[in-house]
C-alpha cells in the first residue's frame, strides 16, 4: 500500500509552506522549496520538523530532475 491520493494532494511542507514531491521508492517527502526531507513510514507521512533533514543543492537539483523525468508532479500548488 502507498500514500493515501488524496492525503498527498494537500500536503505542504510544514517548514515553508512549499510544494512537495512523495518519493516512493526512497519512503520521503521533499520539498521543492527549503529542501526538507519528511520520512514515510508505514505509509504515514511523518511531516515533523524535528523528523526531517536537509539536503544540499546538487541533490535536491537531482531529485527534482528524476522526479520530472517519472512524470511526477508536485502534491501541493499554492493558489
């Protein structure tokens, strides 16, 4: 089982309000803006602060490119 649909089409990063993109296959939530690592566990999203880490600009540019290559879409755009 993965993350509940619609569950992920509201979430936003708790750290800046940003989009976020669910990565399956790693069990993370990362967010396009601030870089913010949220782990899923259990199929939960774990959207603490204090639970996630940061990564640097090389790797969130690597992921963002893999994630647009799958045709994965951001779960949260501002209005």
């Amino acid at each position: 089982m993965a993350v509940d649909a619609e569950l992920l089409a509201i979430l936003a990063c708790p750290n800046c309000r940003g989009e976020v993109d669910y990565k399956e296959a790693e069990q993370i939530i990362e967010c396009r803006n601030c870089h913010y690592r949220y782990p899923v566990r259990d199929d939960i999203p774990v959207m603490l602060i204090d639970e996630a880490e940061s990564v640097d600009d090389a790797e969130h540019d690597r992921l963002v490119a893999r994630a647009e290559a799958e045709g994965i879409r951001p779960t949260f755009e501002p209005g």
